[in-house]
C-alpha cells in the first residue's frame, strides 16, 4: 500500500490521493498521512543517494552532452514564532537546478539535480549525469546552457580540458532579436543574417554590426536592447564556437533540459496553489528522479528483501 500512494504522491496532489486509493483499492488515507509516505519515502531516497565523483578508467563514449538549468519552484517559508500562522507564511520563488546528460548516440538522458545544493552541488549532480551516461577518460563533453556564470564554471570545474561550453543559441538570439529593431528597418532579416553570422563563427562581425548603433550610456538597460546584446556577447567569445558543433551534428541549444524541466519538476512542483516547505523539495525531486531514470522498481524490490529478511 505504501507503493501505491507514494506512485500516486510523486504525480498527484496529496489531497487527491485518498479518492485515487478508493477508487483503485477500496481503501481511504488522510492526506496528511499520504504526504508523509510520500515524503517518507522521498527522503529515504534521497539519503541513499551517492553521487560518482572518480573519473573512469575505461575510454567511455566518444561524447556525452551535458545540459544544466535552474528553474523556479513555489516556496512556502512559517515563522514558527507567529502567533497567527497565516500572517506568519512568507511566499516566494527559489531556483531548483536539474542536469541531464546523455551519449550523443543516444536518445533517452540521464537526470539529477538538487535544490538546496549551490552552484558547486550542482556541479556534483552534473558530474553524476555524465558519469553514468559514458563519461570516460577519452571523452568529449558537449555542454550546452544559458549565459548563468555558475553552469559555465561548473562545466570548466567538473570536466576540465575534456569539456567545452556552448551558450545556447536561441537565448543569444533572443538578445540579438530585441535589439533587432534598433537596427534595420527589417528586424527580421537583420536577425537571419546575425544569425548566419555567429553559426560561421563570425561573433566579431556580429559586434560590429551592433556597435554604431548602442546606445547612451545613460540610458538604464531596459531601454538598450543594442548594448545589452552586444555586451552579452562581448563577453562570451569563447562560448560561441557554433560551426565545430554543427560539423560535428552537435546540439547548440539547451532545450533538452529546458523541457525536462516541465516533466520532471513543474508536473509536481508548480501545480496551481502549490506551496512547498524547502525541506520537503528535495526528496520530492528524489522520488521524480528515481522514477524516470528507471530505478523505481529497484528500490522497492529493495524494501522488500529487507522486509523479507527482517
């Protein structure tokens, strides 16, 4: 029975849970005491959680991509000293970073993530993905991701020479597509050639084009798309080497991550009226994780041969 609602607590609200055990098995549980298994059995996986951190012995695939995100999740925080426990709520949003990886002659990834970990955890987490995607001593690391300082540290930090780092190529085009108007009179065009431009490998050119039309320094950033697209990519000129990653059939952009950021954290997490304590985040994420790598069935058949021997 612990199985059943902790399936149905990884993808349902808890307060539905109950109608859903009725419904399938005859039976009915509080929801209160839904979220506690669900949650239990969450944290139970986090604990158990060892992330690799020894390079491989082996060659290991040719290349694995790496992809890593933040995302926001609805956080709920109590002042435990409020008399009245409603005013005492403070709501707000904190970033929840996943990573996937995956061989480039495969289809299906590899996730982790974390949420009360910082940057270098990510990083941990990212290192994890690849390891179990391939990662070997001769291995190409492909990352790709957005202009976040910390994911491009990470990737130098965890691979070393064996990685490289790609900015997405949308996210830089959609810095360049604001500024498009402020350029030619068909933004359009001008945004197709810039873009044709920087998968030539030709960024300087691209900065060239933006140059004579930034704008004033006193203007606030909000109001100079030109400069902003122009210092973003002034400052990333080794993160922008497109034509060897289309040689080589290589992704530039990081939709991959992007889109599993809806299936595996905001399907559960970002549920209208949602609000989530930080400590109960994490084994939520544990429970998601563990299901769409393949491992749920494996833990379960675990607590069943301790039962057994017990």
């Amino acid at each position: 029975m612990q199985r059943a609602v902790t399936d149905f607590g990884a993808d349902h609200p808890f307060r539905k849970i109950s109608g859903k055990l009725e419904e399938h098995y005859g039976v009915s549980i509080p929801h209160e005491t839904a979220r506690c298994i669900t949650e239990g059995h969450g944290r139970a996986l986090l604990d158990n959680t060892v992330l690799e951190t020894d390079w491989p012995s082996v060659a290991g695939e040719e290349c694995v991509l790496v992809e890593t995100d933040g995302g926001m999740v609805p956080i709920v925080q109590i002042n435990p000293e409020s008399a009245d426990k409603r005013k005492g709520k403070t709501l707000e949003w904190k970033e929840l970073k996943l990573c996937i990886a995956r061989g480039l002659n495969y289809v299906t990834p590899v996730y982790s993530g974390t949420f009360s970990g910082d940057a270098c955890e990510a990083g941990k987490h990212l290192f994890h993905c690849a390891h179990q995607a391939g990662l070997g001593k001769s291995t190409e690391v492909h990352a790709v991701g957005d202009g976040a300082k910390w994911i491009a540290n990470q990737v130098e930090e965890q691979f070393g020479f064996q990685g490289s780092y790609l900015i997405d190529f949308y996210h830089l085009s959609e810095y360049l597509g604001d500024a498009a108007k402020s350029c030619s009179t068909e933004p359009k065009s001008w945004l197709k050639a810039q873009q044709a431009a920087l998968k030539n490998n030709r960024s300087a050119q691209v900065l060239g084009v933006l140059l004579p039309y930034m704008e004033s320094p006193e203007l606030p950033d909000e109001k100079a798309p030109v400069r902003k697209a122009y210092r973003y990519l002034r400052n990333r000129l080794d993160q922008v080497d497109y034509r060897r990653a289309i040689e080589k059939e290589r992704p530039i952009g990081s939709g991959e991550v992007e889109s599993a950021h809806r299936y595996v954290v905001q399907e559960r997490l970002k549920k209208a009226g949602a609000w989530w304590s930080p400590e109960n985040v994490d084994p939520m994420l544990a429970l998601r994780i563990t299901r769409i790598n393949g491992h749920w069935e494996a833990y379960w058949n675990q607590i069943l041969t301790k039962e057994a021997a017990a």
